[in-house]
C-alpha cells in the first residue's frame, strides 16, 4: 500500500494540472457556445430586417413613377400659370367691388 500511495502521490500533481485545464477548456467551451448563440440571434434580427428592407424598397418602388408623374403634371401646369392668375386677377376686378346692379 504505501509503494501504491508514493505513486499516487507523484502522479496528483499531474491530475492536477490535467484537471485544470480541463476546467480551462470549459469554461472557453461555456464562452464560446454564448457567443455563438450571440452571433446565431443577430444573425436572425439581420436577416429579419433584411427582409423589412426589402418589403420597405419594393413598396417604394412605385412611389418613384407617381412622384415622375406629379412633377411632369406640375411642369405642364406651370406654363399656364400666367394665364391662369390674368384671367382670375380680371374675374375678381370685376366681380369684386361692384354689386350686381352696376354690373
């Protein structure tokens, strides 16, 4: 018994050390199965939002053509702007401080 305790004995500070980075590799085990879950979430919410996006881009894909269409509509009003305000300033100059009677 005391040949096998004296090899015991020699041998625990190698188990020791074994253990210890046992206990080491655990723990970077532990902190990289958090990070990978961490990586695995945002991973989600981007794809999530990427997706948004998309939606979000398609739906403003129409909106281009209506604005092209109100500027074109707008440009071709503006030319008759002129007319528009000469025939309207003379319409209230008439209609304005006169009552029907001297018309």
């Amino acid at each position: 018994y005391p040949l096998c305790a004296l090899a015991v004995s020699d041998e625990r500070p190698k188990l020791k050390e074994v253990q210890d980075r046992v206990a080491n590799l655990k723990a970077s085990l532990k902190h990289c199965e958090e990070k990978m879950a961490n990586l695995v979430h945002e991973t989600e919410q981007t794809k999530i939002k990427l997706e948004r996006a998309q939606k979000l881009i398609g739906g403003l894909g129409g909106e281009k053509a209506r604005w092209t269409e109100i500027s074109e509509d707008l440009t071709d009003r503006m030319i008759n702007v002129i007319g528009d305000v000469l025939l309207s300033s003379g319409i209230i100059g008439y209609f304005g401080p006169f009552t029907s009677r001297p018309r």
